[in-house]
C-alpha cells in the first residue's frame, strides 16, 4: 500500500496533526473541512448558509488537488451543531453535487472546532 498525501493552499492548512486528504490507490480520503477561508485562516462570515457554502468550496478544492471532482465523490459525512440546520446542508448542496449523489450522513455533534455550526468529511474514487 503506498499512500500519498494530497495538500492544496487553495484550502485551509491542517490545524493540527493531519493531511488535507490521502490517497490509497484510487481512493482518497478527504478530513473534514470547517468553513474557513483559506488566504486568512478565519471563520468566514455570515450566517450558517455562507459556513456550509466555504465548506464545500474548500472540500471542491482538496478534491480537485487529488485530480478529482465533486462527481468522484461517493461519500459525505455532515456534522452539524444544530441538525435544524440539515435543509440548509441539502440547499447549499444541491449547488454542488448533481445525481447520482453520494451517499451521506448527517450526525448532531455538540461542538466543532473554533466554534463553527458545520464540519464536512469526504471520500472519493478517481478512475484508475
């Protein structure tokens, strides 16, 4: 098994002691990305609609330093601080994945880091 780690400042820089994502042959794990702007490293602003959507822009941007693109994604997992806040997921989503969609999770956590409402983790399979 040979791993590969895959690192974008087109996204956040890891806070702690963890690669952006790794790839297994031509499976890539993607650690969960907050709603943080990469050029300041600060929560960007808004309401909890902007979080989700840097979110996911920042996810796009791990997944497109792999060489993928959203549609290799085949699983999410969404951690929300408040699960009232899902249809928001499901709105900002719909921005970025078209069917077949991946499959996904949505879990109620008590806490993110730095306080945010919305932690997203992906994995992706790249064609071979």
């Amino acid at each position: 098994m040979t791993k590969q780690v895959i690192k974008t400042d087109k996204a956040p820089q890891a806070i702690g002691t963890y690669s952006q994502a790794v790839r297994v042959d031509s499976t890539v794990y993607l650690s969960g990305q907050i709603p943080l702007v990469p050029e300041t490293m600060e929560i960007v602003q808004g309401d909890v609609s902007a979080q989700i959507e840097r979110v996911f822009e920042n996810l796009k941007a791990v997944v497109e330093a792999a060489g993928g693109t959203l549609a290799n994604v085949v699983k999410l997992t969404v951690y929300l601080t408040d699960l009232a806040n899902f249809a928001r997921v499901n709105e900002v989503m719909a921005s970025y994945f078209q069917e077949p969609f991946p499959a996904r999770a949505a879990i109620g956590v008590a806490a993110l880091p730095k306080g945010v409402a919305v932690e997203v983790d992906a994995i992706l399979v790249l064609d071979s």
